[in-house]
C-alpha cells in the first residue's frame, strides 16, 4: 500500500480536518505528495510505504513491513517500522551496478545480452563495468555555492512548475543560483514565454536563474554540477533521480510543501 498526502498532523490539538466546524486547522506538519521507487525494487505482499520514500534502485521490502524512511540501493529492509536487515550485495559491487544501470539499457540491448543476466554478479560486473564509468565530461553549471536544477515540466498534464518557482522567490537566495532546463522537444514558444512571464513577474536577475532551452543535453552533464534536484510528476522523474544519486545531488520533492530546506534559505 502506498500512503502519499493523507498523514495526520499530529502536532495539532485535531488530527483531521474539521469540517463539522466548518474549519480546518492550519497545519503544522508538512505535507509530502511523493514516493519515488526506482528500478528493480521488490516490495514484499501487504507491505505499506509511506508519504516521502524513495525506494532506491535494487532494494527489496520484506512482507508487511512499514516503510517510513528511504531504502538505499540494493538494501533489505523489514518490520514496522522497517530497519536494515543486509544488503544484498558488497559496496563495491552496489556502486558498480549503480554506474551500470542495466535498466537504462534499450530493451534490444536487454534481449541481446539476456543470457548474461544468469551470470554471478561479480561477471555481469567485469563485463559491463568499464564500458559505463563516467566519460570525465565537464559540468554546465554549478558555479553558485548551491545549485538547484529543476527540469521545467511545461506540457505536463500536471505541471508544478509555477509551485516550484513560487516557492523559489519567497525564500532568501542570495546564495542559490536555480537552473531551469527545457529540452528541445519542448521548447515551443508559448511554453518558453510561460516560464518568461512568471520570471518576469518576480523580477529574476540572470545572477541567480538561468534558462537553458532549444536543445537537448545529456543530463548527467547537467547533474555533475547540481546540488539538489527538484522533481516533478514527468515520467523522466525515476531516472533523474537515479542520476541524483549517483552525482550527489540532493532530491527534493516538488510535490511537497515548503520544498526548499532551511539549509537553503
């Protein structure tokens, strides 16, 4: 079972709303309207996950467990609330499936070197481990003391945009430089003039956001220079996390209230 938005807040005298009053209480836990599992997670029979998890790649959730926290990378976690029981495989061998990313692979590639998929770890790891590490490439940004990258999800059925960049010019940021990247498929000019009135309506200065629009660039390059990672509800979101966890940058969750941290303001 998956819990997304409908925790309780616990920190008021009325845990729910109120509306036999006719009132509902400000609250004073934020909301999280999130949980991201990555690629290959097994989640166990009358397992329950709850709001703000990731499940990272590789994990497995025993049955019935209660997750309230997020699984690291080919972790294997049980109980209520779910702890650590093993990882499945070494460190070492973790971060060399993590670059290898299998998943990623086009499905053709997948058949063609399915029987590879039988061998012990530590082969599919020899043979696929030099072909994926990093090609040195330098990052396009990342020049400000932290940098946000927020994919612009314009065309969205379900855009949150305009929350993201509302929540962004009310904090204090003097040190946050933002990047907003539209790739070329999506650089049509009425979702570019959205993203530009909105801009122009706070005032932006080019000192602290950049627009990146008209081409499309491989975003690793991008998440070499990021700090934190705003995601969205774009069906990209699974392996741009994937690429924040593997460059270091920090998720936040575009669905939450209050996403930015106070690290940050």
């Amino acid at each position: 079972m998956l819990i997304i938005d409908l925790d309780h807040d616990f920190n008021s005298i009325a845990q729910g709303d109120l509306k036999s009053l006719n009132r509902t209480p400000k609250r004073k836990t934020r909301r999280r309207g999130s949980i991201i599992i990555q690629n290959d997670v097994w989640v166990a029979t009358d397992a329950t996950i709850m709001p703000g998890v990731t499940l990272h790649n590789g994990c497995i959730v025993a049955a019935k467990s209660v997750v309230t926290k997020d699984v690291p990378p080919y972790a294997v976690v049980g109980g209520n609330p779910a702890r650590l029981l093993r990882y499945r495989f070494d460190k070492d061998t973790i971060d060399a499936l993590q670059k290898i990313a299998w998943w990623d692979w086009p499905e053709k590639t997948q058949w063609d070197r399915r029987e590879d998929f039988a061998l012990p770890v530590e082969k599919f790891v020899k043979k696929y481990l030099p072909q994926a590490e990093d090609t040195g490439a330098t990052p396009l940004m990342g020049n400000g003391p932290n940098t946000v990258f927020f994919p612009v999800d314009v065309g969205e059925p379900f855009p949150l945009y305009p929350k993201v960049l509302e929540e962004y010019f009310q904090i204090d940021r003097p040190n946050v430089e933002l990047l907003l990247y539209i790739p070329a498929e999506r650089s049509t000019g009425e979702n570019v003039r959205s993203i530009k009135r909105i801009l122009e309506k706070y005032e932006a200065c080019d000192s602290c956001v950049t627009l990146q629009t008209g081409v499309t660039l491989d975003e690793s390059i991008l998440f070499q220079g990021a700090d934190y990672y705003v995601t969205t509800r774009a069906k990209e979101t699974v392996y741009r996390t994937c690429l924040a966890d593997r460059y270091g940058a920090r998720v936040l969750y575009g669905t939450d209230d209050g996403l930015f941290p106070p690290s940050l303001q």
